[in-house]
C-alpha cells in the first residue's frame, strides 16, 4: 500500500506526487481537504510517523491555528481540530503500511520506501 495525503494545489505536494511517480510507484491518492480524516486515521498515521506531538504535524502558521489557541491545546483537541479543519494537517504525507513521512522537502518520503 502506497498513499500520499495531496493537495493538488500545493507546489511541494505536486513535487512530492511526480517524485514518487518518477520512482516507479503509483500511490493512491487522497485529496484529505475533499475528504477529512478521522481523528484515528490522524493518530494511526502519526504513529506511522513517530510523532508523539501532533503539532508536528500541523500548519502551525494557519490563521485558524491561531485563532483556536491551538499551541497549548492538549493532544485530544489537537486531533480533532484536524479531523474538522485539514487545512491544519501538514502536506503532503506519503504513507506505507509501516511506516509515513511528511514530504517537505519532497526527497524525505524516499526513505521510508526501502
């Protein structure tokens, strides 16, 4: 299983996608604004990651981030912000079935396809 979390309108999400393409995968691809994921999925992929702080995952800079007083949100809140806003989820994530990574820059998803 090969997946990457895409933004189609974000240049290091489409530089993530024809990097993996030019690499001879074929990932499904899930656009995560059009279709939010469940505060689970989140947790499981973080996992994947080796994430234990889900701000590490999140556009820290995004005016809802702000505006939610998400920097000292307990982890809980910080799921389900993602869950209801995935504008708040770092893009794009490529994701195996052991391991996940965050494409930025684009060549840190290689790694975890070995």
């Amino acid at each position: 299983m090969l997946k990457i979390y895409h933004n189609p309108r974000c240049s290091k999400s489409r530089e993530t996608l024809a990097l993996l393409e030019q690499n001879g995968h074929e990932p499904t691809i899930v656009e995560y604004l059009q279709k939010p994921m469940e505060p689970r999925e989140l947790k499981k992929l973080s996992e994947k990651m080796g994430i234990s702080d889900y701000k590490d995952m999140m556009r820290t800079g995004e005016a809802i981030f702000k505006a939610q007083g998400l920097a000292t949100a307990p982890q809980g809140q910080l799921l389900s912000a993602m869950a209801l806003n995935p504008i708040l989820i770092e893009r794009p994530i490529v994701e195996t079935d052991e391991k996940a990574a965050v494409g930025r820059p684009p060549e840190a998803v290689l790694d975890i396809l070995n």
